[in-house]
C-alpha cells in the first residue's frame, strides 16, 4: 500500500507514522453526466503510478460497481472507498462509504437520515464556486449534515474560490479534505489529502471525521487552468449536441410511424 511518511515526537523521540495519500473526488467515464476519455481502470492505474493509496470514484448520480475494481486497485496498492457526487435538491454533495441507497437520497433530511445509521461521510464538494450546483448558503442551512469540506484543486494564486470554504470550516469546526475533482488525468497530484488512517474505507471516512488529515496542494497555472476549462467546455457542448441529435431522431421516429387505422 503506497502511503506518504511522516513523524511524531513522544518523550523525544520521533516515531515514523504512515499518511495515506487519498483523492476522494474523481470522475471516469462511466459517469452518466460528463464526458471521460478514461475508464476507472485507466483512473486506477494513473493513481497507482503517482504514488496513491486511497481514491473515490464518485461518478453523477450513480455508484460504481466496485467488485472487479477491488482487486485490480489493491494489487496496485489502492483502496478503493465506495462514493457518489449526488444531486439533492439541484446541488453537489459527495458521499462516501455509503450503501447503494445512496443513489435514492432526494433530499438533505433524507441524507441526514441515512447518515445517521451508516458509515457513510458527507464531504461539501466545490461549496462557494460560481456554480448552480455548489451549495452556497445550503451549507449554513445543513451545516450539521456536512463532516468536511472540499478544497478543490481548480484554483489560481489570483483566482481562489476555495477561500470561503476555508473560513466556513475554520467558523465550523470541519476538517478540509484535498481533492482534484478529476475530469482529465492530468489533474491527478496537485491537490490531495493525507489521511492518518489504516487503508480500509471505513477507517478512512473515521479518520476525515476525526479530523486526522491535512491538504497538500499547489495552485494552477493561469494558463493551465485555461486549457483544463476549455477542454471541459468542449465536452460539454459536444454532450449537448449529441443529446439534442438523440432527441431529435427519437422525435422523427415518432412523428414518421405509420398510425393505425381502427
């Protein structure tokens, strides 16, 4: 298992402890919403080789099915924590460890309802961007449903959204979780978690609870941050453009079918 090192003091000596280093909101193409030019395989491997030991494949909407990813990621030293960036009430919310139920939740005080008799850790995704679906002032509505918050690694040194997301935790009392909302591969290593846990889920989520985990991360570049948005962009449109030419084939489908005479 690839885990970061690091040390504590007691009584003057300085005892080695393993960090996991833990993405916990990542995208593949199996996703429902947006388009991936990598499979959850190919997320895996790319994981592995930056020296990972824990990810979350949180896909729109709809669970991985984790059986055969198990132990593909495991022999690549990875532990795979179950996870969803579900939609409740037209905003993000990631969660993770939680069962398939997960996939049903509707709306946050049924959230808080299945949180209560599972495992599962409820993470505030991308809270203050300039995005209908972050969660904004829903945080300080629910603020008790939410075990930490995102810093998410789309930022600049001029442009950072995670600034308020930052004061909310710190007003709060939440740890701050590091990840990369992983949409391309090459957003993999520059922001991320280290979690002071054993590499099994549910120690994982207990340890974010418990607040043993730090951020590591670097902004991007402008430039950087330019080509990631446009190529996001692009796959946005092209997404639109291939539902509009589904709706309109199934609309010429049904306009063109020969009505039954009685």
């Amino acid at each position: 298992m690839r885990q970061r090192r690091t040390s504590f003091v007691i009584g003057g000596r300085e005892i080695p402890r393993v960090m996991l280093k833990a993405d916990l909101h990542t995208h593949s193409s199996e996703d429902p919403v947006d388009r991936i030019p990598y499979d959850a395989r190919g997320l895996i491997e790319r994981a592995a080789a930056l020296g990972y030991s824990a990810l979350a494949v949180t896909l729109h909407d709809r669970q991985l099915p984790l059986t055969e990813l198990t132990a593909i990621a495991r022999d690549r030293g990875v532990v795979l924590v179950p996870g969803i960036e579900r939609t409740i009430r037209g905003k993000h919310v990631l969660m993770l460890n939680f069962p398939a139920a997960a996939e049903q939740v509707s709306d946050f005080d049924e959230l808080a309802r299945l949180r209560r008799r599972t495992n599962g850790l409820v993470v505030a995704p991308h809270p203050f961007y300039p995005h209908p679906t972050a969660l904004g002032r829903v945080m300080e509505t629910h603020a008790g449903l939410f075990d930490a918050v995102e810093i998410n690694a789309f930022y600049t040194r001029l442009m950072d959204f995670n600034r308020p997301a930052v004061r909310w935790a710190r007003e709060h009392g939440k740890p701050l979780v590091g990840n990369g909302d992983v949409h391309r591969l090459s957003q993999l290593g520059r922001t991320f978690s280290l979690i002071d846990a054993e590499p099994q889920a549910d120690a994982i989520c207990e340890a974010i609870r418990e607040g043993r985990v730090s951020v590591d991360t670097q902004p991007m570049r402008a430039s950087e941050a330019a080509r990631l948005l446009g190529d996001l962009l692009a796959g946005d449109v092209a997404r639109i453009a291939r539902r509009m030419r589904s709706s309109e084939a199934k609309r010429r489908t049904t306009t063109t079918e020969p009505t039954a005479i009685a």
